[in-house]
C-alpha cells in the first residue's frame, strides 16, 4: 500500500511538530498528473494483466492497457488458464488474487439473484461484470464459489450493453441491477473504468437504478458524470473489529465514509449494507458505533436503503477460509444449517444482533429510507418490530426508495 499521508514540519522559535495531512483529491485516479492519493486503490494490487487472444484488439481492452501503463502484459490462448504460479487452490489465491485476465463473457450477464424461496427476497438483478476481487475478506463466498485464483473481467462490453437493453426494452419491470454479486463493483474500476460506461448508461433508463457496491473507495470516475439519479453507490459496512481484522486490503470505516460524503456531494444517492453481521467480543458496541459514525458523518436523507444480513455461508467455506486465515476466530461459533443450505447463527442469535442494530439504526435513519433484511423469513422481519407482510412489500418498498416515475 503507497503511503498517502502528507508530513509537514511546522518550526517555530521553540517548537518543532509534525502535522499529518491526508490528502482526499477525486480525480482520474490512475493520470500521472493527478496526485494520485486516495487512502488505497485495489487496483494497485493487479501484478499482471492476461488477455485472451480475441480480446486483445476490442477497444475498452485497449483503454485498460492504456490506464494500466507499467503492468505487464501477456495474451493467451482462448480458453486457456492464465500460467500462475501459485500452488493449489485455494492458497493460490492469494497470489493469484494479484493477477486480472481480460476475457469474454460467453454466457448472459444479467441475471436475477438467486435469492432462494424460502427466505425473503429483494428480486434484485445481478450484472456479472467479471469474478473475482483483489480484496480478500475471510468471510468471502466467492472463495468457495469459484476455484479459480485470478480475477477476471469481461470486455465485451457491447454484449453486457445489448442485453440491458433488452432487458429494459421488453417489460415494464422496474429493475435495481447491481455489479457486486461476483465481484466488488469499484475495486478495479481505476483500471477498467467501467463506471464510466455503466453511469451515463444509465442515466436516462426510468425503468431501472444501478446500483455500485463495494468496500473499496475507488471512485474517482464518477466524478463528473451524468448520472441523473440513477445509481446509487453502495457501501458494505461492519463493526470496526470485523473491517479492520477480516477485511484485507479494504478502505477504512471512514476512508468508505468520507468517499461516500463524497459521492453524495456529487448528486448520487447512497446505501449501506450491514452484512455479514458478525458476533464478536464487543459486538454490541462495535455495530452501535459504526452507526453513529455513518449518520454522523453523512447525509441521512442521501441514503435510498440499508440492509441487515446475518454471516451465513455454505459449508464448503469454512475449511477454506480456515485454511487462509488461520487465526480467524468468528467461524468457530455454532451454527445451523438455514433451509437454503447455508450455515446461519441460531435464530435466537440473529434476531438479537438484528434488534440491536435496527434500534440504533432507527433512531436516526430518514423516514424514507428502507430499511431491511437480506434472506431472513417473515418470522424474524415481525420479531424484529416489521408489520405482519412487510417482508413481501420488499421488492415494491425498495423500489419506492429510489423510483422518479412512479
Ligand atoms: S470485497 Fe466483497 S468480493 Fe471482495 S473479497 Fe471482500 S467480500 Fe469478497
């Protein structure tokens, strides 16, 4: 990580200090004239870029490379592996988190979220723009979903293009789409610049919002488009403990929220997800004060909607996170198998996690902003204070939050 703090030396006649200054400029993140100086830029992380051979001459390939300057470059065979290194999977990703592959998606890239029946879900679409992140979070399901370790990103932007239209030409379904299904939304987009084709994509779509989810602060290319309220920037938030001790590589508690005042000021709405709450030593405390800083720090009129989702995780995630993160503590707890087949805490468990968070949350949440789980039954949303059926107003609540038309 570069050093992003200024020191200046300040003498007076007896005095000699030190002050730190930190810089928080949003400009072209990765233009040599800028300073360069947002707190951490993940894409820093990226050792080597792999591009398919049919890849190498589409234009937005071309505009990465440009961006990427001194990283080195390889074009390989279609469909052929990247020649890592790294041992097996899954230690390889560590080192193979270093490395992004420039390919086609061969398959749809928009998707509903495969929410399962038995919980409640938000009917929230997923925009595939690629696998992988150059983060690493203990927690992370893509570590057991993918068993690769590279990251990879899809250039065929034109095809993500059609089929949006598609999408938003044939029904007149109001559509919340969101990048971060598979990857972070804005972690690499220093390099990929993708906010730019996606924001002002969007911007005239009355029939849908984007939204930009992520735990990094790589927001530099929004500044300056056209978004006419259509996305929404979306932080991933947790107690203090969890970011900075099982979030690897991610921006800071108030490096997330200063680059979120930032994206405020420049017109976008905002969200925040409380998820993966995790119990922990201190829990109470930790959660409670992360949601003091959030509305202390930003504009609680500004924020379209903030989600609650209890650590759950396939089972197959366990050995693998313990294997890399050995000193991890949080997945000794007990746990039950939930009715999608996922590990969750004991109901009894997440409902007092939820309670506790949801009472600091409403103290100061707008009135407008919808509040919500992700994936909890209709049982937990009325044990947690939510009317009889609001569960499955969810979809029609979410979309009130941030719909012009209707
Ligand atoms: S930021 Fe998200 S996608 Fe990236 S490692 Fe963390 S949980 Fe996974």
């Amino acid at each position: 990580m570069e050093d992003n703090n200024l020191f200046i030396k300040i003498e007076t006649s007896q005095l000699c200090v030190f002050v730190t200054l930190r810089f928080f400029e949003y400009g072209d993140p990765m233009s040599d004239k800028n300073t360069y100086t947002l707190p951490m830029d993940p894409a820093r992380n990226i050792r080597k870029i792999f591009i398919e051979q049919s890849c190498q001459d589409i234009p937005y390939t071309r505009d990465i490379l440009d961006r990427a300057k001194d990283i080195p470059v390889e074009v390989i065979p279609d469909r052929t592996t990247p020649p890592i290194n790294a041992g097996p999977y899954p230690r390889s990703l560590t080192k193979g988190k270093k490395n992004l592959l420039l390919t086609t998606n061969r398959g749809s890239f928009f998707k509903p979220c495969p929410g399962t029946k038995e919980y409640c879900c938000c009917d929230y679409q997923v925009l595939n723009i690629g696998m992988n992140c150059p983060m690493d979070c203990v927690y992370c399901i893509l570590q057991a979903y993918l068993n690769n370790p590279w990251i990879s990103f899809f250039v065929n932007v034109d095809d993500l293009l059609s089929e949006l239209d598609l999408a938003f030409h044939k029904t007149n379904q109001f559509w919340r789409i969101g990048t971060g299904e598979f990857t972070d939304s804005l972690a690499l987009d220093s390099l990929t610049a993708l906010s730019k084709t996606l924001v002002p994509y969007m911007r005239d779509k009355t029939g849908g919002v984007l939204e930009l989810k992520t735990k990094s602060v790589s927001i530099g290319h929004l500044n300056g488009l056209d978004h006419g309220g259509r996305t929404i920037v979306a932080w991933s938030l947790n107690s203090p403990v969890i970011m900075s001790g099982e979030e690897l590589k991610t921006a800071s508690l108030d490096e997330r929220l200063d680059a979120a005042v930032q994206c405020a000021e420049w017109g976008y709405k905002l969200a925040f997800h409380f998820d993966p709450i995790i119990y922990h030593q201190g829990w109470q405390d930790g959660y409670e004060s992360t949601i003091n800083k959030l509305f202390d720090r930003v504009p609680a009129e500004k924020i379209a909607w903030i989600s609650l989702g209890a650590l759950r995780f396939l089972p197959t995630l366990r050995p693998i996170a313990l294997t890399r993160f050995p000193n991890s503590k949080f997945f000794h707890e007990e746990f039950v198998m939930g009715l999608d087949g996922k590990f969750r805490y004991f109901r009894s468990l997440r409902v007092e996690m939820y309670k506790h968070l949801l009472y600091h949350l409403r103290r100061r949440a707008h009135p407008a902003t919808c509040l919500y789980f992700c994936m909890e039954s209709d049982e937990i949303w009325q044990e947690c204070g939510f009317q009889p059926g609001e569960s499955k107003m969810l979809p029609t609540n979410l979309d009130k939050a941030v719909r012009t038309d209707a």
